[in-house]
C-alpha cells in the first residue's frame, strides 16, 4: 500500500517528468472512497492518542503548484479530526517584519507542541521555491538554504516531531483546467487572480526548483512524498493512507505510555481516598 505515493530517497537527484501525475496505482475510486472514510475516522482516533500520550507532535507540510489542491486536501484528509487538536498554518507572501528575521524565523514559531497537528499551507520550502524562480534574494543564500532546512528539520525531529512532507503533483494541462474552472464557478471567484496564470509561465523552471528541493530535503526523519495530484480522489487517499500508517507505527509506544500516565493517576486517587476515608 505504500506505492500509492512516491517516497523519495534520501541524497536522490529526481525529476519530477518521472512521475506520472494522472497515476491511480490501479485503484478503483469507489474503493479509494470509501477507504478514505475509514482512513480519516482512524486519524481522528490517532490524534487522540497523540494528544493524551503528550510524546510528539506531527508536522504536515503541503506543497504544490497553483490549484494542486492543498486546501481541499487538508479539508477532506483532516475534516474529522477535532479542532482541539489540529491547526493549519498558510505561509503568504513574508511581511515586512518577517523579512527583517531569518527565513525561519515565521516558521519556527508554529511548529507543533507535543500533542497536536500542525499542518503547513505552503512552508519554508517557499524560500528555495517562489524566491529562487523569482531571485529574490542571491543564489548563495537560497543555496544555502537547503542544509538550513535539513538541519531546522532536525532539531524538530530530534524534538519529538513527526515530519511528513507532501509534493501534490498536478501536470501543467490539468491546472490550466482547473484555472478554468475557477473562472467558470462563482464560489471560487475569490480565488482568482491574474497572478497565477503569471506564475504558470514559470512552470518549468518551478520544476527544476521543486526537483532540487524534493532531493535535497528528504531525510529519514523528514521524507518528502511525491503524490499523483490530477485525480483529486486519488491524492486524497495517498495522503490520508500515508499519514494514518505513519502514526499507526507510533500506536503501540502511545498505549504504553497511555497506561503509564492511568497508572500513575489510579495511584494517587487511590491515596486520596485511602486519606480522606471515602
Ligand atoms: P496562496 O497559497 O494562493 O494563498 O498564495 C500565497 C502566495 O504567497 C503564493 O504566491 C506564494 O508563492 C507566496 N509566498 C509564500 N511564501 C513566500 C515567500 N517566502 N516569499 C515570497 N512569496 C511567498
Ligand atoms: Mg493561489
């Protein structure tokens, strides 16, 4: 089940041609579907586990290309999760005072604390991506900026985070039609804008950034995934079933400490009681 995405290997040199973006691994949508309901219920019940064992927390980063669908996929992906215990962090264009700090400094102040989700909205990864088509600033700092994030990736994983990076891959026909679409549907007028049809002329040299940040920033502690993104039914799924049996891995270290914490907590009832004579 672990095909349904492309884990990249740590140190590779990709190219995102590679990867089929209208890939379905050969899944049937009604099934996709309806596992994907079961997959985000379950997700649901792992936050909770996350939450009361207070060990880790998990880090979600979204990327992708103009309508690759990130806000529609953590909408369907997270939808059941409470929203005690999640939140989402969009990353626009840098504020005047956040481009007065270090490229990490907005970041860093919204990673996740032990116990919750935090979900990125476009990321750090924005500062060796929109910055570098654009030269923002000179190729020797964006160039920097890959061990930079390597490293501030490791001192959160080192922390307790649990990293999943997600590259939602749409081809460059199917955002044409979904730019399409969004002038065609009046509930989706507030997205429009004459920019993304000026960033799409980019396309090509977003790849060869995005190719660049893929390989050089997936780490074990924080793989990036490449997902097949022009069946939305498809990338939903991949996303979710990437996620869940990520944190399933974690389940058993959770229980236990879930019963150390109902121990520890009997312990001293019992005392209180045994104390107070009822
Ligand atoms: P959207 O995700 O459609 O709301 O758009 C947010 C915009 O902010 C995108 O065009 C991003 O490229 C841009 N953006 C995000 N981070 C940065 C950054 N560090 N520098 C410049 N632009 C950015
Ligand atoms: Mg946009």
């Amino acid at each position: 089940m672990s095909s349904l995405t492309h884990k990249v290997e740590p140190g590779s040199t990709i190219s995102l041609s590679d990867y089929a973006p209208r890939y379905d691994g050969e899944v049937k949508r009604k099934d996709a579907e309806a596992e994907l309901e079961t997959l985000t219920t379950e997700l649901d019940e792992l936050q909770e586990l996350l939450y009361g064992a207070g060990t880790h927390s998990l880090l979600v980063v979204m990327q992708g290309m103009d309508t690759s669908g990130k806000d529609s996929t953590v909408r369907t992906v997270f939808g059941k999760v409470s929203p005690l215990g999640s939140y989402v962090a969009p990353f626009k264009v840098p504020t005047e005072e956040e481009l007065a700090h270090d490229f990490l400094w907005r970041v860093h102040k919204v990673t996740p604390r032990k116990g919750q989700i935090g979900i990125f909205n476009r990321s750090h990864y924005e500062d060796v991506l929109v910055v570098r088509v654009h030269g923002y600033v000179p190729e020797k700092v964006w160039k920097a900026r890959y061990q930079q994030i390597n490293d501030f990736e490791r001192l959160l994983a080192d922390s307790g985070t649990i990293i999943l990076k997600f590259f939602l891959n749409i081809s460059r026909e199917e955002q044409e039609e979904r730019l399409r679409e969004r002038e065609q549907e009046i509930e989706k007028a507030w997205k429009l804008s004459a920019g993304d049809w000026r960033e799409r002329e980019l396309w090509d040299k977003y790849m060869v950034a995005y190719d660049d940040a893929l390989g050089k920033c997936s780490t074990k502690h924080a793989p990036w995934h490449i997902v097949p993104a022009d069946r939305k039914w498809f990338r939903n799924y991949a996303v979710a079933s990437t996620i869940v049996e990520t944190l399933r891995g974690y389940k058993d270290t959770w229980m236990e400490k879930l019963e150390k914490i109902g121990e520890g907590a009997k312990a001293e009832l019992e005392a209180y009681r045994a104390g107070d004579g009822t």
